[in-house]
C-alpha cells in the first residue's frame, strides 16, 4: 500500500506532527510505501529524513490564510498527488485537511481527515465555532473517512451535523514505548513539575504560573519545554513575581522523555484540546497529570485516580491539586503507576497503528 501523509507547517514540533511521525514510520516498519508531504522546510523535514521517509516539501502549503498561496498550495498539491498515485491520502492539520481533501477529490484518491481537535469546540467563540463548523461539514462530503482522537471530538461532530456517525472513526493516540530505565522514580523531595507544551493558544502556561505563585510556602520547582510567542510574556510574568529561581525555560528539546523521568508530575492547562500527546508520554513514564478537563483529556487522565481535572478557568482547584501533588509524595507514586497501566492498556503506539491500520483497509475494501 502507498500512504501519503500531508501535513501543514514544518517548522514546529506539534503533537499533529509528532503523531504523523510516529505513524508514518509504523507503516514504513510495516513494509508500506510512504511519502509525507509538508509546507516549508523545518523540523519535521529533518526528523523523517533522520527516519528515513520520504518526505518532501510544498512552497506554498501556509498556515497562514491567503487567498493566492492556497489556490498555488492546490494545484501544488494536487499536482504532486496526480505523480504519486497513492492508495490513501492521509491528511492532518486544518489547512492541509481542507486543500488536501480537495486535491485528492479531484485526482480521484481516497481521503481521510484526522482531526487532532476541532476548530469548533468549546472555548472557542461562538462566531468562530459556526464558520469552522460550516467549513467542516462541507469538507466532510469529499473525503472517505475522518479519524477523531477522541470520544469527545466525535461527538461534538455529531452535535454541529459535521459529518454521519458511519463516516468518523475514533482513534485514541498512541504513543512508542521507551526504555523501563526512563519509567519515572519518584522521589521524596520537593516535587519537580514539568510543562511540554508550545508558547501559543490553546496552551495556558501563565495559569500555571498563577496558580503556582499563590503557593510559595511550599518546595516545588517548574519546568516549561516548548516554545513560541507566548514565552517572553510568560518570561516576564514569573520575573515580575519573583519566581524566577524556581522556573526554568528550557525552550524545544529533543530529550523529554528524559526530562519527564527526572520529574514528579506533569501540568498541562489549556483552553480547549483534542486528546494531547504529552499527557499520554506522562502517563507512559510513570506519572501523575493535573490538566484541564477540555477536549478528550478524560478519557485519558482519570480524576482522583491517575490525576486529577481541574475546569477550564479553574483557577482555585488547580491550586488545591498542585498542592495535594506536591505535599503527598505517597499520592504522586501511587497515581502515576494508575496512569502508566492506563497507558499500557489504552494508549500503545501499536494499538493506534492497527486501528489506523484498519480504516485505510475498510476504505481500501469499499472501494472494490
């Protein structure tokens, strides 16, 4: 089978562009042939060329909306689709997944759509929840089949009459098991929290610096891994409440899993989420999650039990869960050894691969 991935933006590390990673070469493991097709030339170009997949680059495939680079991106893309010639088209990432279904629909190519949350979710504007919703629903007659994260995401496609039950799959995220040297240790002294999130919407970095700034009296230290725009107001925001000796931004890295074996707990506040990678490579090193309930984060993190939830704005219950993690390192232990047996059950790398796996043949099998 030929698989070609298509994603947008090359320059960061997103959870969509390490998802497409992971399952590009899965299916290159498989014995499948696959191309990913990308915008620009970053970081995702280099990491599959260190993987050894094919991948190329597209000029004018842009995030950014504008109206002569997207019709360009089309028939860029469509072109490139035509010399190809693949089984399925794959599609991630908002832009790619509206250029993409349409150059796919007019080489005559099965499509499916993942979406990694949509655009259309709570917290975001009402205004903008019914444009995406209306872009999405007219996107969804030309594609095969859309792939949610989430249970969540599914059915509020289903809410906003996106797309038909028969046509969405869910496919929960999976990560790549690590070595048992990097399942985390805890420790009994002052608890190391960490952050790996972008700088950038929907990620909330100075709610966590809020929450964090309300309990000095107790032995914590952060961690923030990512970047973005969003940094230098973050940066500014903890020198301005005298916390800069206990936060440390350590920018993008290529090390987190063993950044997340040196820590106690991971937090993760956002605004809305689809289900987030980084909660599941918590989960998988042995720790404790305190995230915001949005998007499909519960059907990951069991409250009370491997974690807990805090309410999107939940401003005093995220302080009260920091300080339980923080005080009780007994509770740290004993939640991320729930949260790494939920990850080895729910949550592999080769459970979300056969389930991808699967679709492309359901789609392969209708077609016949």
């Amino acid at each position: 089978m030929r698989v070609v991935y298509v994603i947008t933006r090359s320059d960061v590390m997103g959870g969509a562009s390490v998802h497409l990673l992971d399952l590009a070469k899965g299916m290159k493991d498989l014995g499948h042939e696959v191309v990913i097709l990308v915008g620009g030339q970053g970081i995702v170009v280099d990491r599959a060329t260190q993987l050894g997949i094919d991948c190329r680059s597209l000029k004018y495939l842009v995030r950014e909306i504008s109206l002569l680079a997207d019709i360009n991106g089309y028939f860029e893309l469509s072109k490139t689709l035509a010399d190809l010639k693949p089984d399925i088209v794959h599609l991630h990432s908002a832009k790619a997944g509206i250029l993409g279904r349409v150059a796919a629909k007019r080489n005559a190519l099965p499509a499916v759509y993942t979406a990694h949350g949509w655009p259309f979710t709570e917290g975001v504007s009402a205004r903008k929840r019914k444009l995406y919703a209306g872009i999405e629903r007219a996107m969804a007659r030309i594609c095969e089949r859309i792939i949610t994260v989430s249970e969540y995401d599914r059915d509020i496609a289903i809410k906003h009459n996106v797309s038909s039950i028969d046509q969405m799959v869910v496919v929960h995220n999976g990560m790549p098991e690590v070595p048992q040297s990097l399942c985390t240790k805890h420790q009994l002294e002052a608890a190391k929290l960490v952050m790996v999130a972008r700088f950038e919407e929907p990620k909330d970095q100075r709610a966590v610096i809020a929450a964090l700034a309300s309990i000095t009296d107790l032995q914590w230290s952060m961690e923030f891994i990512g970047d973005g725009p969003n940094m230098d107001s973050v940066k500014s925001l903890v020198q301005k409440l005298g916390l800069s000796h206990r936060v440390t931004f350590l920018g993008a890295r290529d090390d987190v899993p063993e950044r997340l074996n040196r820590a106690d707990a991971l937090v993760l506040v956002s605004s809305w989420e689809g289900l987030p990678l980084t909660i599941l490579e918590a989960m998988r090193a042995g720790l404790p999650v305190i995230a915001s309930d949005v998007g499909g984060v519960s059907e990951a993190v069991s409250d009370g039990i491997s974690g807990y939830l805090v309410p999107r704005e939940g401003h005093g219950m995220l302080v009260e869960a920091l300080r339980r993690l923080i005080t009780e390192p007994e509770t740290r232990a004993k939640m991320g050894e729930a949260g790494r047996l939920r990850f080895e059950s729910e949550f592999t790398f080769g459970m979300m691969l056969q389930r991808t796996l699967s679709v492309y043949h359901g789609i392969l099998e209708d077609k016949t």
